[in-house]
C-alpha cells in the first residue's frame, strides 16, 4: 500500500506520463489521420445542414418565393 504522503506525488507522475504518451501519439500521426479522426465541428455541422434543408422546402426553386404564403394569397384573392 502507498503511503498517505506519496499519493499525490504518483497521481501527479501517472498524470505526466498519460500526457507524455497521449503527446507521443499525436505526433506520430501524419496529416491525413488527423483529417479522419472525428471533429466536433462535423457534429455540429449536421444540424446546420438540417436545417438549411428544412428552410429550403419552404421556397420554390423556381422564383425564390415562400411557398405556404404564395398559396394563402392566391386562396384570398380568390375569395375577393
């Protein structure tokens, strides 16, 4: 068992060489696996795209005009 007074010092000495070995690794990886290691900005780039799709739907190609709005003037001027 390790004493009291030395507990500190091993997690300290655990914790420099966990960082040491985790440096190690990144170095040793070249650029093209850095590129494939999974970021947060493509975690967070799916939602955007999402949404961007969803606000597409809502106009039309065509003209650029708000689909659910042209149809509710069109359905109003019909009824004047």
């Amino acid at each position: 068992m390790i004493q009291p007074r030395l507990k500190p010092i091993v997690i300290g000495v655990s914790f420099v060489l966990v960082m040491s070995l985790w440096g190690i690794v990144q170095g040793s990886m070249d650029a093209s696996d850095r590129k494939s290691t999974p970021r947060y900005d493509l975690i967070v780039e799916r939602p955007k795209m999402l949404r961007q799709d969803s606000i597409d739907r809502l106009f039309s190609k065509v003209d650029g005009s708000h689909l659910v709005l042209t149809k509710y003037f069109e359905g109003n001027s019909e009824r004047s």
